[in-house]
C-alpha cells in the first residue's frame, strides 16, 4: 500500500526526484509505502516529513489508483509473466504547517512546479492527472473561504 500527499503553495506543488526504484531519478509526487498498522494520513505525514522535510496536515483524498510495474527485464519467460511492483497509492491534498523543502531519506532532489510547468518534469500521466485534481481542489478551497 502507498500513499502519497500534494502540498500546492503560492501556485506551485512540491515535487520530488526519486532516488530508488521503481521510478529511480523520475519527478513524482512524495510519497511512500505504508507501514504496518500505520493510517493512511499518519503514513502521508509521516512519508512527506522523510523526504521533503514539511510538516503537513492532511486535507482530504485525491485519487486511489493501482500502480503496475512490469518485470520485462527479467531473465527467463515466466519471471517476465509476473509484475516487479504492485502499488495500490492513495494520495491526499496536504498543506504545510511547518518546515522547509528539502531532499531526504530516498529523495535526491526537491523542486515547485506551477500546473501549466508539470510538462517540464516528465511525470508519468497518472501522477499529471492527480496533481490537476490536486490543483484543481485547491482552487476549490481557497474559492469556498
């Protein structure tokens, strides 16, 4: 099980370049796996505070999707048959309440991207697709107060 949590601040939201697999040196969302009887919103905070440094307050759920990983480098036809990963993620809208963007645990690199810039880190189209419904419900909610 992963979670994952967008932070959108000033117009921007946080990514991440990943530093292990799967997706190692990809731009994504930060986020991780779930640990053992940990919830949902304490693993996103939890994952968030590991690789970026923020202290978050979880929102409300983004999107849950599967996340499929082939084994097509695998030596022999029936390991090739079976997946190397299988992630079911669940991403959450966060805001930060405390610290500052940095690179950690797995994570080599941190930046901010404004919605019509999410092309310029070549992010897979699930994760493009949960950052403009991210984007999108923080308009939402800075519309409603």
């Amino acid at each position: 099980m992963g979670v994952g949590g967008v932070v959108i601040e000033q117009g921007r939201a946080l990514l991440i370049r990943r530093g292990s697999e799967p997706l190692r040196g990809e731009w994504s969302i930060p986020g991780g796996t779930l640990e053992l009887g940990e919830s949902l919103e304490h693993g996103v905070a939890r994952e968030l505070l590991e690789e970026t440094g923020l202290e978050v307050r979880v929102l409300e759920l983004i999107e849950v999707f599967d996340r499929i990983f082939s084994n097509d480098g695998a030596e022999s036809p029936a390991k090739r048959q079976r997946p190397r990963f299988h992630f079911v993620i669940v991403d959450y809208l966060c805001e930060r309440i405390g610290g500052e963007a940095v690179a950690g645990s797995d994570v080599t690199d941190v930046a901010y991207a404004r919605e019509d810039q999410l092309g310029d880190f070549h992010l897979t189209e699930t994760a493009t697709r949960v950052l403009k419904r991210a984007f999108a419900m923080d308009r939402a909610r800075a519309a409603a107060r």
